[in-house]
C-alpha cells in the first residue's frame, strides 16, 4: 500500500465514522507530555474499553517526544486499540505500522533537534547583539534599543528591538536587599518577607531561594551570563531539571551601563553567601574526610558545585577530584582530577604568602584590637535594679513555699502551684540574665 492509500483509508475512516470526543492542545510544545488535552486523552484511553480508535491530526503531533510515542502505541495495542494519523495516513495495525512508528519517530527527532539549534543559534546572537532575552531581572526594565541618532531600531519584521536598562524604583529595592543582607545580616527569609510586605514587582511570591538567586545575579555588576544553564527532561521522571553547561559554552558580557553595585558591595554579598552556605553544610553531619582526614587537606575542599573534593585515588600518587564530575551527576562539570602533591603544594603557598606574611599578622592583631576597644566603649549597664528584683523575687518565693508547706501566713494559704512555678522560673531567669551581664561587665573591665 502506497502511503497516498494510507492517506485516503485515514481520510476515509474520519469521513465514517463521526467521532465522539475531541482533545486539543493548543499552542503548548509537543515535547510536554503532560500537556492536559493529551493526558486527558490517555486516561480516557485507560479507563473506558468502549474507544475502538483514536484518529490523530497527524501522527507526529501527538508528541515530538519520541519514548512518548512508543508509550501510546503500547497503549493502544494493549488495549486492542487503533491510532490512525489522520492526515498522515498513520495506521498502526496496518503491516508497516510498527515500521512507520519507527521511520516518523526519526523524523521527528531531527525535526526536533534541528529547531532546538535554531532557537539556540537566534538566542545567542541576540545575547551578543545585547537584545532582550526573557523577563528581565528585577531593578531593570525594556526600553526600544536607539541607534547612533537616537532613532528607535527596529528588527528586520518590524517590531522594536528591545533591550535592558536600570529602573531606578525596582533597583531600590535590590539595593535595599543587598544592603540588609551583606551589612546588617538579614537572612534570605526575612528579606524575602520584607519584599513581599513592600509587595516588590507587584508579586507575594517572595522566597528564601529567589533572593538568594537574586543576589547571586552577576548583571548587578554589569555582566551578563548567558547559556550559563540548560533545561532538559529525565526520561524516567519526566521532571524538567536544570543543567549547569561548560564554562567555554557561556556567552559571558561586560554591560557597564547595566551595573548598579559596586565591586565591593558585590565582594561583600558574595561572601556572605558564601559563609551562609558554609554554615549550612557545617550544620550538617561531618563527612568521614571531615572526623578522619587521611590527607593534610581532607574534609576541607569542595568543588563549586558542594561536593567535597575528596581522594579519588590513593597511594604515592593520589589524585583529588569531585565524585559528582567524575560520574557525570548533579550538573558537575568537573570532570578532571588533580594529583594531591599539586592540591596541597598550592594551598600551602597560598597560605604560607598570605596568610603567614608580617603583614598578614599585623592585620589580624590590628583589627582584633580594634574589635576589643569597641566592646571596651560599650556602655556599662547598670545592674542595680536587676539585683533588686532578684531580691524581690527571692523573698517572694520564700514566702510562697512557707505558705505552701501550710506553717503560718494564713492570707497566703490558697496559693496555687502554678504560681508558684512562674515566680521560681521568674528568679532563675532574672539571676541568669544578671550573671551573664555581670561576666560581660567584668570582660568590659579586665580589657
Ligand atoms: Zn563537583
């Protein structure tokens, strides 16, 4: 049978029997299998023997995923169903129908690939031409891109080309964050509340990860990364995951006019997160390098995407190395292993030229001086009153335990426990914060 047969029988089939149901996706890629008129489609086709045939538009819309296809066939052909392509006279009981799943899966792959370069290739020149690409970060909005006449550009259909530029009333809110969190030690979930009580870009979605995403943006010192990640799908999951791309792929641009911190209010946001997130894994249990270092620098380097960079080989020429790079997981892109004698020889130059230099260690005396001269100015509090309470509430308790063991004092015989247990906490937290303030009083003084 020639294909222009197939064609008809499907032409055919459509014209006779009238169809009783129809899903539709609209405007959705073909390679989301969880589109709705699509899955709708399915678990119709799961649920209710009654459905004898499913006509498709054309086969090879009903996914451009290929795995997807092969999972509706085996779908169908299980339930005793058909699929028949409507316009591409698809028939899969037909004698090729199994060839033709096949054959057209092909296409549709290089079919799909070649418009995944397409797209790639038109986003990277329009990053190298500085052209929008997406929503814009929060602190910049679009402005018509001008030529060297101060004329708005258009692009070759027409439409105004766009690019970035500061808006001055979001950036103060980028601003505000980066001030909060590298100067005054907010948390990213505190600034996140602020930002939604200020209802920042209209939006209460605020969370802990998008500031800290946020922060991280390098555009705030005037480069732009594009390409830096890519999304692409489990097969066995079907969860969309995010992939860190190799270095050498990054479209990497200075914008100064774009920049609205400076190099120093980056450095201190930086690290900041850095230490935060040092913290983090401290917080957690200590790694077997960290309780039982076999080599000078076990449990102490990590690679830059958190795994610790631990001994991949050992012996006379150990190597080190990241097990996630190594087995290709967790967007690790490391790849490589260092000797060990090489790992350790430029740590300990590092440390012995700056952190032993002189200058070095009169820096560290210096500011732990000035640390201790600041606490010594500190105003004095005045523990007077905090005694006297004490004192009150020492003889407060006294009396209630009297009135409690039923000798004397008759007033105070309906005493309840439950008193008697808040003015005891009373005491001993009263004396607590006394003591502690008066060892910090003595510090004060022996400085
Ligand atoms: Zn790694």
């Amino acid at each position: 049978m020639t294909a222009q047969q197939h064609h008809d029988q499907g032409r055919a089939a459509w014209r006779l029997d009238p169809w009783d149901l129809i899903y539709a996706d609209a405007s959705i890629t073909g390679l989301d299998p969880a589109r709705q008129g699509y899955s709708s489609l399915k678990a119709l086709l799961k649920s209710q023997s009654a459905v004898s045939r499913v006509f498709i538009d054309e086969f090879s819309r009903a996914g451009r995923d290929v795995l997807e296809w092969f999972r509706l066939a085996a779908l169908a052909k299980r339930l005793g169903m058909n699929v028949l392509g409507a316009s591409d006279g698809f028939d899969l009981s037909s004698p090729t129908g199994e060839m033709m799943l096949h054959v057209l899966g092909m296409f549709s792959k290089f079919f799909v690939t070649q418009l995944r370069e397409k797209v790639h290739r038109g986003m990277t020149g329009a990053a190298r031409r500085q052209t929008c690409l997406g929503r814009p970060p929060l602190g910049y909005g679009l402005v018509p891109k001008r030529d060297a006449q101060g004329r708005p550009m258009t692009g070759h259909d027409g439409r105004t080309i766009n690019e970035l530029a500061i808006d001055s009333a979001t950036m103060s809110h980028v601003m505000l964050a980066a001030e909060r969190f590298a100067d005054q030690g907010w948390s990213y979930g505190r600034i996140a509340k602020e930002f939604i009580r200020l209802k920042v870009d209209g939006s209460d979605g605020w969370r802990p990860r998008s500031i800290e995403r946020l922060l991280a943006n390098p555009l705030y010192i005037g480069v732009a990364i594009y390409n830096r990640t890519r999304n692409v799908r489990d097969p066995e999951t079907n969860k969309r995951i995010t992939m860190l791309n190799p270095r050498h792929q990054w479209e990497i641009q200075r914008i100064p006019r774009l920049r609205a911190w400076s190099d120093d209010q980056w450095k201190r946001v930086r690290r900041r997160a850095y230490r935060l997130r040092r913290g983090k894994r401290q917080a957690t249990r200590l790694s077997r390098g960290q309780k039982f270092p076999t080599t000078l620098l076990s449990g102490n380097l990590w690679c830059s995407c958190g795994q610790e960079l631990k001994l991949v080989r050992s012996g006379r020429n150990g190597a080190m190395g990241c097990f996630h790079g190594l087995y290709g997981v967790n967007g690790c892109t490391m790849k490589t292993v260092k000797a060990r004698s090489i790992v350790e020889e430029a740590v300990l130059a590092h440390v012995r030229q700056f952190l032993l230099s002189e200058a070095a260690v009169d820096r560290l005396v210096e500011s732990a001086n000035r640390a201790l001269a600041e606490e010594a100015k500190r105003p004095r509090e005045d523990l007077r009153p905090k005694a006297a309470e004490v004192d009150r509430l020492m003889k407060r308790r006294s009396r209630l335990v009297t009135a409690l063991a039923g000798e004397e004092q008759d007033d105070m015989a309906e005493i309840e426990p439950s008193a008697l247990n808040a003015t005891c906490l009373n005491v001993s937290e009263t004396k607590w914060r006394c003591s502690s303030t008066a060892q910090h009083g003595n510090r004060d003084a022996t400085t």
